[in-house]
C-alpha cells in the first residue's frame, strides 16, 4: 500500500478569497509553530499573489494522508 502525505495551508488574499498552497511530503515531525511561521514568511515575502491580490491572513493548514491499495494490476 502507498502512503503519500500533502501539507495544504489556506490563506485569505485582499479580496477575501481563499488561496490553497499544497506542499508535496512534508517533513514527518513538523510542528504547528514551523507550519504557522512558514505560512507568516509567505505572507510577508509578497511572494505569492492570486487573482484576487495579494495573501493578507492565515486561515487553515493541515496534512492529508493518502492511502492507494492496489486491488488488480495488469
């Protein structure tokens, strides 16, 4: 069985949309407070800028785990 892990972390842009950044396996032992100052950095950077302008707030961060099982392969 596969396993593969996503950090997906939700920000808010100036036109109160919400803006999803997806990070493919992340590290196994991260911690809120490194997600959380991550999230911080980008929003400070001004790196990141969606149609509805530019990252203002944090709204969500969590980490998908993903399970695929293989049932019939060919």
């Amino acid at each position: 069985m596969e396993e593969t892990k996503t950090l997906q972390m939700t920000f808010l842009n100036e036109a109160n949309g919400r803006v999803t950044i997806s990070v493919a396996d992340p590290k196994d032992d991260l911690t809120e407070n490194e997600v959380e100052t991550a999230m911080n950095n980008i929003i400070m950077a001004n790196v990141i800028s969606s149609n509805g302008g530019d990252l203002v707030e944090i709204v969500s961060a969590r980490i998908i785990t993903r399970q695929v099982e293989d049932i019939l392969v060919v």
